[in-house]
C-alpha cells in the first residue's frame, strides 16, 4: 500500500517581539476608537507623538532586546473628548510585540492593540 504525503499545515506565525524598527511610523487603536484621532506616532531616534482623540501628546520610547520596551509621556492638553489613552499605553507599557500587521503593547493596564491602517 501506498501512503499518501500529508501537506503541512500552515499556521499563522504567533506574536513575536517587536525590535525599534517595527514600531515606526503612525498607530490608530485596533478598535477605531475616535476614528483615526487617536493616534502614536513613533519616529526614528526615540521621539513619539501622538494623541487621545483631541489631545496632542508626546515623549520618548525604546525598544529593547526581547521587546522589553521603554517609554514617557510629557506634558498634554487637557481638552475634554473621547481620552484614548495613547500616552498611558505608552508610558506604562513594559513589552511591545508584533502580532501578524498588529503592535500588541502590554502592561499594567492589560493589552492595547495598534494598527497602521484605520480600522
């Protein structure tokens, strides 16, 4: 008797750790939270800018090896609207993966998935 080859099954690749390089250019919140306002800007020499939605932002970031990753939030306006917080995910989050096209921060606030493109 003949055996037949399975085909391998393909699998979309898990998360990995994000290096520096992944993360710039401009990020939206995955959920199209305040629809393309809420934004991180993350720019080459560890500046980022951004904002909640009306709010604009900025401070630094860096990303180390394993996607251990580094970031501050500087002064902000303080306009009422729909408060995404970009900054807090930013400032507070201690690892930055790459999931498929997605930035996946994590910290003590949980998960905050970003997108290149509006959702």
């Amino acid at each position: 008797m003949r055996r037949r080859r399975r085909r391998p099954v393909r699998r979309r690749p898990g998360p990995r750790p994000a290096a520096a390089g992944d993360l710039l250019g401009r990020w939206y919140p995955a959920d199209g939270t305040a629809q393309g306002r809420a934004f991180a800007e993350f720019a080459d020499g560890g500046a980022w800018t951004g904002s909640d939605g009306c709010n604009g932002q900025s401070g630094t970031w860096a990303v180390g090896p394993g996607g251990a990753v580094t970031g501050t939030s500087g002064m902000s306006t303080m306009i009422a609207c729909e408060n995404v917080p970009v900054a807090r995910w930013i400032a507070e989050a201690d690892r930055a993966e790459i999931d498929g096209t997605d930035l996946v921060l994590h910290g003590g606030y949980g998960t905050a998935r970003l997108v290149r493109d509006l959702p």
